[in-house]
C-alpha cells in the first residue's frame, strides 16, 4: 500500500446487496478507507463455495457514494469476490470483509456458508480477509453491538496484519454490547445439522420436500470452540484455512494394501 | 451390518445420473453391495457444499436393475447425500461413494468441487466415504483403468475402515492402468486458480463474463502432494476433514488487544 493511500476495502455478503447486515459492515468500513462494494444481487444463502460456471457472470454499478461505490452481480459469494479482483478493483484490496451475515455461521456451518466462502476465496488469492456473523436470522436484526465488535476486529487486523493463508471467522451473539464479555480465540466446535425434510403435496399429487433442520453440537462443553463462546456471551473469533487435509491420517492410510 | 446382509453403498456424484462416470462406479461398488444411487438429474459441477433452503426438493425412482436402485434429485450434491440418509434409504449405509468425476479434484480443487462435498456431508454424518475424480473432463473419458483403481481403493476401505472424522478425495491420471505407478498417500497441493473472464457482448450491448481459469500450483516439488502424484503418474489419495480451523494460528491472534 503506498502511503498517500487509503486502504481499499472490499466488501461482500450472501445475504445480497439490499440487507441491513451489509450496510452495517459499509458503515464500519468507510471509517477505515475506500470502500468498494461487490454483492450478490439477490440472497445467495448456503451456496457455501459454489462458482458459476455454466451462465454468464454480469455486474453493474449501482451507485457511488462518498467513499463507496456500490456493484451487484448475479453471482454467488465466492464469484463476487473473483469479479472483484479480476474485472472491478483497481489495485489489490488490503482488506476484504464478508457479511455482517444474518444468522450464525459457527462450528460446521462454515462449510456450508456463502459469508466465509467470500472471505476463504479472499484468503485463497493472499489477501486478509473476515468474514462476519451476527446469530440472528431475522431481516429486522439489530447491528448496533456487531458494529462495534466489526470495528475492534478490523482496527487490529489492520494494525497486526492477518496470519498468512488464514481468514478469520467471527460469530457475534445476539445479545447487547455491554453483556457482551468479550472476543474469543476459538476453534471450529464439532457438530452437524441433524435433517428433518418437510414433506409437502404439489397441486399434482406429487410429492416436494424442503430441507430443515436441527443443529446438534457433539461437544457442548469444550470451552475453547466457537459454540461454547457463543452460548456464554462471547463473540467468537475462528483462524479458518484452506488446506483440508487430515493430516494426523496419513500415516495409518499409508498401512493400506494399495 | 448384520453379518446376513450384503454392505449397503450409496453412489452420488455431482455430473448428474446420466454421466458415464457414475455409470462406472457404480458397475464396481455393485461387486461389493447392494447400491442406492442418488444422484443430480442434471449437471452440479463447481456447486461445492451448497444446499438448497429456498425452493423445495424432489426425488424420484428411475428404475431398479437387479442390486441397484437409481434415483434421481434436483438437489445438489450435499442435498443428494441429506435426501438418501432422510427420506430413501432403509438402513445406514456402509460406504458412500462420489463420482467418478469428470475432471480433476486436487489441490484447492476441493473446495469448489461437488464430488469431494458429497464425501465430506457423508463424512459429517459419520459415515466411511469416497470422492473418486479421473483428471480428464470429457464427457467420453475412458474410465477402464479408475475401475481397476476404484475397486482396490474400495476393498481396502470395506476391510480397514477409514479413520473416523475422514474422508478420501482419489485422483486418477489420466493414463493406462499399466502407466499407473501406484497410489500415494498425499496433502492437497497449495495452489489457486487464476481467473481470466471471458468477456462478450450480448445483442442489447450489455457486457456479460464466463468465468474461466488456469490452475497455478505453489509447490511443484513437493512429492508429499497430491498434484507431485498426478504429475508423476500415481493416483492420489488425500484424507479430507472438516475442521477447518488453522490451529496454528490460534496462539499468534491471542496477542492482538481484543
């Protein structure tokens, strides 16, 4: 970054360009540089990494205010961030930022969330990235304490810089700032979402089925997760890479009659 | 499993029912089990972990041919896998099976892809699972020499077990099975895809991008990973989990003033 510049900003969510979670993280960011906005246009919610590649990416500028300038695009999170950098930005973002997420992104869920695809693309081309989640679904959510939370993150991001090929993850509980106890280093709880598909009758007789379910955390107690901070009124911070590899199975693989 | 009955496998894959690369596997895991076959009706490449919330699922039973049941979903590869163990199938399965993809699924390849996700929502569940991909993307591939591969890999699974909280993402070059030199345990590869959009211009003069991509890998000398294995003509074979949390960075962001 040369030093008669601010930092350029790139922001990002799944919950599309129009949701108050997104314009809670412009409002923060602004303070902090030039912001440029690349969105999905409509919600693109559990499209986890998913990229386009059989229909035709388009984008366009919606509107430029102050310092931000706002695009949308018809691609998912992760497409949006690979739009950015290859047809939108100007000079590599020194930052970019995914949410503010309406809904809760801890434990597995990140393998199935849009929010921290954006940022682990981010994270796959070099870049500091982070990815943000508020546990509340609804669109009426209130931003007030994640706006403070986002603004202590990025301040230090900024200042300590981001470890090397790994994006943050932050869950931030439902609850207002001053009972909040404070931010937590944490791991990737282990749980799943236990399904229960809702059974539905079309008009002709044929039957369709939407997918629900119900979120099951093997290990409620283990005080260094993601889950366990958030059900104690902690924001929860997660280092995420990308390598998925299980390391600590290569050697009892390598005894296999290949 | 009842010592009475045959091992039960589940075969998905994210090029759809009809790609000759499912055909194929399932030919072979029909030598060890009754198969159930859940599968995209249509093609679901680069969908990685993605599920579907906001339009409703259906399935249907294609046909029944002697021990395999086909059934086809216009869910992605995830949603296949949650439907099979939900709503078809009777039992637990003993093995669940992906692919054969058309199409490389090494390196940073694992986050995008379909294939491996299926695997990895099998894996969540608990259950021993195999994402298989040959590195040829045409839809005529000649998948003689990944049977051969696919079998032995199979057999070692059903006798050995994988370990828990795994699964396996195998890549097979694209070369006679008498060119194989072996299967070799590995890490996926650092490395990313290097995007170039394709830029046109449709008959109302608006632009429109296909998204397209070169893959560029960080450490060609690395004979501990899975692209050193197919670029010296062994099949590779990469334990996968679903913990992405980068435990190494934990002790490092403990420090920033939070």
């Amino acid at each position: 970054m040369k030093t008669n510049q601010k930092p350029l900003i790139l922001v990002t969510n799944d919950d599309g360009i129009n949701a108050p979670g997104i314009n809670a993280l412009i409002e923060v960011a602004r303070e902090f540089g030039d912001v440029v906005v690349v969105a999905p246009q409509e919600a693109q919610s559990a499209m986890s990494h998913a990229i386009t590649l059989k229909t035709p990416l388009r984008f366009s500028k919606v509107q430029e205010i102050e310092n931000v300038i706002y695009y949308k695009t018809n691609g998912t999170p992760a497409d949006c961030v690979k739009l950015a950098f290859n047809q939108i930005l100007e000079r590599k973002p020194d930052l970019v930022l995914s949410g503010i997420n309406h809904g809760t992104n801890s434990s597995i869920s990140v393998i199935y969330s849009g929010t921290v695809s954006a940022a682990i693309e981010a994270c796959i081309f070099g870049l500091s990235s982070i990815a943000f989640s508020l546990c509340d679904f609804s669109h009426d959510a209130d931003f007030t304490a994640s706006k403070i939370i986002c603004r202590k993150i990025i301040e230090n991001a900024l200042k300590n810089g981001i470890p090397k090929d790994v994006c943050l993850n932050v869950n931030i509980p439902k609850i207002k700032i001053e009972e909040i106890k404070g931010i937590r280093i944490s791991r990737q709880a282990s749980g799943l979402w236990q399904e229960s598909f809702v059974k539905c009758v079309d008009p002709y007789k044929q039957n369709y089925y939407w997918l629900t379910g119900e979120f099951v955390i093997h290990e409620p107690e283990a005080e260094e997760t993601d889950e366990w901070a958030l059900n104690h009124n902690f924001v929860s911070l997660v280092p995420v890479q990308v390598d998925m590899t299980a390391h600590h199975a290569i050697e009892n693989l390598k005894k296999w009659n290949l």
